[in-house]
C-alpha cells in the first residue's frame, strides 16, 4: 500500500495513541522518522513478554518507522527537530499541553517554518478546559468517560476494556485528522494545528450508549455479556465452552427458536422490544437448552439456519482461523534482532 508515498512524518510521539496513528501512516507508504529521547520509548520497557530484548508492546505500534535518539532539552536536539520539521509534511505529538512550547517546537513556532505542516498534538483532555493540564492515560480516561460504568457484570464492579481501547480508537482518528488535512491542504496550501484528546475520543466512542444518554437522562447500566437494546445477543455457554449469539431482527429469533425447540418463548415474544423487557426469561430460557450440547453441535445448526452466532475464541484459535489466513491476518517482516517477525496486519485491503 503506497497512497502516501512521499509524505515525511516526523513522530515525537510515544507509547500508543501517538505511535499507531504514525504506523498507520507508515503502513500506507508515508516515510515516518520516530524520535525517541536517549532512554527510548517508555513501551520498550513494558513486559514481558520480551524476545532478543525487545518488548511486544513496542513491536505491535512501531513498525515500518525510521529511528532518531534526540535529547529535546538540549539546544542541538531542538535544532535537529527544527531542521526535520522545515522538510515535514506532518509531525505527530503526545506532549503535555504546553510542553514543546519552552522548546521552540509547538505548532506556532514550527508554523513560520513550515506553513505548510500539518501538526498533530494528542493530549489527555485537550488544550483547552479546566484538564488540559493533566496527563491523560488510557485507564484513566475509562473511567473518565464512562466507560467502565457500562462492561463487566451487572452485580460486579465496573470494567476496563483488556486493550487500551480509547488509545486505540485516538490513533485511527488521528490517522483520519492528518488524512483531512493533507487533503485540504491541497486545496489552500496550508497546514494546520488538530487537537486530538483521548478525552473527546472516548465520549465520541460511546456511540449509541451516549445517545441512549442523551436522550433521555438515564446512564446505562452494565450488562456483561448483553446487548442494551437486543435480546438475544451476547456469550451463551455450551455444554463444552461459551459461544455468541447475536440476533439482530425478529426473524433470526424464529429460527433460533425452531433450532432450540422453543416454540413457547416465540409465541410469547416474538418481537425485539418485548425480548428487551423480558430480557431476564428469554436469556435464561436460551441458556438452559444451550448447555445441553457442545458448542460445535449447536454453530454447526445455526450457520445452516443463518442464525448469526460465533465461539468465543482465545488469541491462538482466532489467528488460526482459516479466515485469518485467507485475509492475511499476520504480516511476516524483517528484524535486525528477531529475523522474521509476525505483527498484526493492516486491516486495509
């Protein structure tokens, strides 16, 4: 993938938001430069597991990327930036609000450079509000954003995500601000400054759970495993392991019920709003006829019926997925240290 041949990033950023959004950049044929201070990027060191030395953690965000040590509280490291910067189409930063101003380095600064530079900041909160201050971390803003009020069980304590969801979800927009902006800049030939905030991101991310808020004043609560406005949907257990069921119209729920033999649970529900209410019955109802046979019994039956319904796979059976293979899940690369590398792939195609 080469669309953004040609295009210099200058990456002054570290640990994940910052450094998914450049690799993105880099997988689609962008000549991205990581500047790292001398002791290197903090994930280098976040492990195990390590292989050779090297931290997955960093692997799986920094592919593709060449490598600069730069101390930035010197005068030579800022003069280095500043040289980078005047033949950058973008530069993507994690600093603290504020932070790269006392160097010279903020948008202002880099801008009678570059006017043409499209300069990314992710921070935290932003640079604007009474947080812009604060540092933002990625469990932090989970419970900042509500997000962990609505996963984990209904009697249980509230949940984080297991990746670094709102980190996650920052970098891909911040993929999409730069691509904005190099298109518009095509346009006026200018540059320009994107406050990108986990912050913001993590209350966008909500999605229909924000609105259902918005609407009308009552935060969700948490649901495990279930849908707030479908019914069924969500992890079931077999007899030999758990699997998901995600019916999502009224007439999946008929066929669901002629493979179950639960004629009675569709006479008296067969509509999505009336499972909503009976939410409680109909799982349970489910639930006990699931855990009569193992799971490939009943995914077997649904995909002839055309019941939408998946296992719940560890990482090791979901990579070994024959459609994982035939999408090319895993990209192989070279490694000074590590010979052949397997990282995630690209999902663009």
């Amino acid at each position: 993938m080469q669309p953004l041949s040609g295009i210099k990033v200058l990456d002054l950023s570290r640990v994940l938001a910052g450094p998914l959004c450049t690799m993105i950049l880099a997988d689609l044929g962008a000549e991205v430069i990581k500047v790292e201070p001398p002791w290197g990027d903090e994930t280098r060191g976040w492990g195990p597991p390590f292989v050779q030395g090297e931290s997955a953690y960093f692997l799986s965000v920094n592919r593709g990327k060449k490598s600069l040590a730069l101390d930035l509280k010197t005068l030579e490291g800022q003069e280095v930036v500043r040289r980078l910067a005047q033949r950058a189409d973008v530069l993507v930063e994690n600093f603290k609000t504020g932070d790269l101003r006392r160097y010279g380095l903020d948008y202002e600064s880099l801008r009678e450079l570059n006017p043409r530079l499209v300069y990314l900041s992710i921070t935290g909160f932003g640079h604007t509000g009474p947080r812009a201050q604060e540092p933002g971390y990625d469990a932090a803003l989970q419970g900042y954003t509500g997000i962990m009020s609505v996963t984990g069980e209904p009697e249980g304590p509230p949940m984080k995500v297991g990746v670094a969801w709102i980190d996650v979800m920052t970098g891909m927009m911040g993929a999409v601000a730069v691509l904005s902006a190099l298109y518009e800049r095509e346009k006026s030939g200018l540059g320009q400054h994107i406050d990108l905030s986990l912050f913001d991101v993590g209350l966008f991310a909500l999605a229909n759970l924000g609105e259902s808020y918005l609407l009308t004043g009552n935060p969700p609560k948490r649901l495990g495993n279930a849908h707030a406005q479908i019914v069924p949907y969500g992890a079931f257990p077999a007899a030999d392991g758990w699997l998901v069921l995600a019916v999502g119209n009224d007439e999946q729920f008929a066929r669901l019920c002629q493979v179950l033999d639960l004629p009675d649970l569709l006479a008296r529900f067969p509509t999505n709003a009336e499972r909503v209410e009976a939410r409680k019955e109909v799982v349970e109802a489910i639930s006990q006829v699931l855990k009569i046979q193992p799971r490939a019994h009943w995914l077997e039956r649904f995909r002839e019926k055309g019941i939408p319904a998946a296992p719940v796979n560890d990482l090791a059976e979901a990579f070994q997925d024959p459609q994982a293979q035939a999408r090319g899940a895993i990209w192989t690369l070279t490694h000074p240290l590590l010979e052949a590398l397997p990282t995630l792939a690209n999902p663009l195609r």
